[in-house]
C-alpha cells in the first residue's frame, strides 16, 4: 500500500496536560489527506430543453431509440401443421376430381328415366342443371379466394358433404322445385367448392413451375377418368334400381371425398417466381391487375366456348342420339369414349404446354373443335360416326384446362391463382348455362339441335381466333427488379 504520508521540519508547539508548552522543532509525521470513496454515478437523460446549447449551435430533440424484438434464428420457416409428401397430394387430388366430375358428369343420364316416370319436360329438368352450371361459376371466384386465404382442404371438405347431402335429397325428388333446389343450388354451390378448380389451384402452388402444366394434366385426366369409371356405374344402378335409389348410391360414392381433401393442404409455395411482386398485393388488387390485362379477358371468352361446347354435349348428346333412334345407352357409351380419350389427350397436352405456347395449344384446339362438330352435322347418323365422333372430340374435351390454368398462372403468378382461374371459369359455365338452356329451347320449340350445333362451329372458330392475340408474357411486377405494388 502506499503511504501517502510525509515526514517534515516544522515547529510545532506541545501543550502539556500539567501547564506549560514546550517548542519542538523536529520531524513531525502528518497525517495523509482524506479523501472520500468514489461514488457510482447514474447516467440520468435529461430533455432536449434542458440541456444547454453552445453558441451558434442550434439543439434538437433526439427521439429515443425504438425498442427492438428479435426472432430467435431457428425459428420454423414453414407452417406449423403436418404437410403431406408431394405426390400424396396429387393422389389425393386426382381422387378428389375423379369423384367430383364423374358424379356430375353421369346426372343426364337420369334425364330420359326421370321426364318418362315424372312427366316432366326437358326444359324443366334442363333448368336445374343449367342453374347447376350458373353457380358452379359465379361462386367458383368466391371459393377461389377462401381457399388461396385459409386452405384448399377446408373448402374441399365442405364442398363434398354438401355434395354427398344434394345428391340425397335428389333421391327424394318428386316435383320440378325439389330437382330444382337439388340439382340445381346444393350441387352447384357443391361443385364451386369442391371442384377440379380449387384442386388445381392447391396443386399448383407446390409444383415448380417447369413441372405445373403437367401436374394440371394429372388432374384434368382424373377428372376425364370419372367419365369412365363412373358412367358405367351409373348406367348399372339405373338399369338395375330405380332412380331413386340409384341417387342414394351415388351420394354415398361423394363421402371418401371429405377424407382425401385433409390430405390436399399446402405449406408454401414452390417458387419465387410464383409470388414475386405479390407481397402487398390485395385480392382487390389482384382482380384489377387481371381484368386490366387484355390476354386475360380474350382467356376468359374464349374459356366461355368451351364451357358452351362441353355442357351442351354432355346434357344433350344421349337424348339427341336417342331421338335419332340410336338409343340413349349409345350416348352413355359416347360419353364414357369422350372421357377415355380426353385421359390421354390431358396427360400429353400438359407436358407439351409446359415446353411450346399455350396460347396457341388452345388456339388449335377450339379450331379442331369446329371441325369436329361441322363433320359431324354433315355424316349420316350412326353407331360408327359415334364412336368417330366421341374418340376426335375427347381429345379436344377438357385438354383445354392445362394451358388454361397454366398462362393464368404464368401471367399473374400463383399467389391468387386459385381465384383468378375461378373468374376464368365463371365464364365457362356461363357459357355451359347458354349450351345448356339452348339446347333444351331449340329442342322444345323447333323440335331439332341443329341450330346449337351450328353455334357450336361458329364460336369454335371465334374462340380460335381470340387465343391468337393473348399475350403469355407475365405482368410487369414479375419481370426481375420491377417494383412491388403499394399496399
């Protein structure tokens, strides 16, 4: 230790106890100087006021650093739930629309068993299936964007079990009102929701983009695949039940439906691509950017057509064949040859749509279409130009859907897919709602199709020509370093 004490020559005067004082003048030790302990100081901040300013310098307030929360690094990137494998969901999903378009699509056959036993007209039973149509497409946006918003199985399970409860209460379908609210408003709502269009939006949002318009026709040929296992089904209960019973059965066919649909759930998407230039986009957003853009609107017409073409065939081809004295089970085997060859025809336009312009795969096949239908008005009726006629135009039946979904895809990114298709298929079944209640019209009034299957070439042709002018390129915000939208 250090002593800080010294030693000095200073006179010093003692005072005695007893009296007295004596003059020393040796060395005297002084005591060291105090000092006190050194205080722990607490930094107090004062306002901006109170501090003075130097001269010439003008003070300002400093705000107070904002209070920083950190996310710990190994924090989960993706979701939360259990999310299947890949190819689970595509099972699931071609399930799912194999039951889903098979049911629907075996409902006319029940149109010639029904008119006979309930002494309805056409266009009475042609109506709730048209209606059928109408809402499929007005709400399919609707369930579109609930299912890009909070999943795709939620709204696949709710369409399934109102699904599988419409086709119950058609069972029981005595009057052209109870078909109506059957056939025609459950089914509908049912289809929106539990359709080829909200699985196909859930499938493209985890397949890369290379690989999604195949995946699309996965799914579009499971969906053709119905028409084929299900037609004979059909035909077997009606020939062997009653209607009646023959629509329980069916409904019972829609509940393995709700199962697979928990198996069609996403946790992100597969590329950047898909989302870029979407982070601040709203769904109000998303459907003003679309109905802006020129491509998507001739899309959207020319998808009416198609819509027109397929619910017109499907409703009035067995009847139009059973008045031409071939038999309404001819139009059953038709349809299920429309659906074997549509397979296969999805299965190749998918890939090919992937790697050549789906604008002019689609241009084509609205132009074969036309040629289909106009050879077919100028043959001779029999069970050959059938048969002919049902293998040319399953091809040309739903391979429309891959390019379709692709180029809303590739224009507008995946984020909004879901929703942006269902405006395109809104249009298809308006046009489906026409073919249908043409059909049934002309049938009641003229007494003969042949002015639907007239119309039928004329807007192949129009449609052919739309497809010409789409532009495939996507929107500006997905080009590389373009900026994203404000919120």
């Amino acid at each position: 230790m250090t002593d800080n004490s010294r030693d000095t020559l200073t006179p010093v005067r003692v005072y005695r106890p007893e009296g007295g004082v004596t003059e020393y003048s040796g060395p005297v030790r002084q005591a060291p100087a105090f000092t006190p302990p050194r205080q722990q100081q607490t930094y107090q901040p004062q306002p901006a006021a109170a501090i003075p300013a130097a001269a010439g310098v003008v003070s300002q307030a400093v705000p107070a650093a904002p209070e920083q929360t950190y996310a710990p690094i190994d924090a989960p990137a993706g979701p939360t739930y259990w999310v299947p494998p890949l190819a689970l969901m595509i099972v699931a999903g071609a399930l799912v629309a194999l039951l889903s378009m098979g049911i629907r699509s075996i409902v006319p056959l029940w149109q010639t068993p029904m008119l006979t036993d309930l002494a309805w007209t056409s266009t009475q039973f042609s109506i709730a299936i048209a209606t059928q149509n109408l809402l499929w497409g007005l709400f399919s946006p609707v369930f579109g964007g609930l299912a890009d918003k909070f999943g795709s199985h939620k709204v696949l399970i709710f369409g399934a079990v109102l699904q599988a409860g419409g086709l119950w209460v058609m069972s029981m379908a005595s009057t052209p009102a109870t078909f109506f609210l059957s056939a025609g408003l459950m089914l509908g709502i049912a289809q929106s929701a539990a359709g080829m269009g909200i699985v196909l939006g859930a499938i493209g949002k985890v397949v890369k983009e290379e690989h999604r318009t195949t995946a699309f026709g996965v799914i579009t040929a499971a969906s053709s695949a119905g028409m084929i296992v299900l037609t004979p089904i059909g035909r077997a209960l009606l020939e062997n039940l009653t209607w009646s019973e023959a629509f329980v059965w069916v409904s019972i066919l829609s509940l393995p439906m709700i199962v697979l649909a928990f198996l069609i759930r996403s946790g992100r998407n597969a590329d950047n691509l898909s989302t870029a230039g979407v982070a601040n986009q709203t769904i109000g957003g998303a459907l003003t950017e679309a109905l802006s853009h020129k491509g998507y609107i001739l899309l959207t017409i020319g998808f009416f057509v198609c819509g027109f073409h397929v619910t017109f065939i499907g409703v009035h081809l067995p009847k139009y064949l059973n008045d031409l004295g071939l038999g309404w089970q001819l139009g059953a085997e038709a349809l299920m040859i429309i659906g074997v060859f549509n397979v296969a025809a999805c299965l190749a336009v998918g890939p090919l749509a992937g790697k050549f312009s789906k604008r002019g795969i689609l241009a084509m096949i609205y132009l074969g279409r036309a040629a289909v239908f106009l050879g077919f008005l100028m043959l001779p009726p029999s069970e050959v130009t059938v048969y002919v006629f049902a293998a040319t135009l399953g091809v040309l039946w739903l391979s429309t859907v891959p390019p379709t979904q692709g180029l809303v895809a590739q224009m507008f990114g995946t984020k909004y897919m879901t929703m942006l298709f269902g405006v395109v298929f809104l249009s298809h079944q308006l046009g489906s709602f026409l073919g249908v209640t043409l059909g049934a019209a002309a049938f009641d009034y003229l007494g003969s199709y042949d002015l639907v299957w007239y119309a039928c070439v004329v807007l192949g042709l129009i449609a052919a020509l739309f497809h010409i002018f789409i532009d495939e390129r996507p929107v500006t915000r997905m080009q590389p370093d373009a900026p994203q939208p404000a919120e």
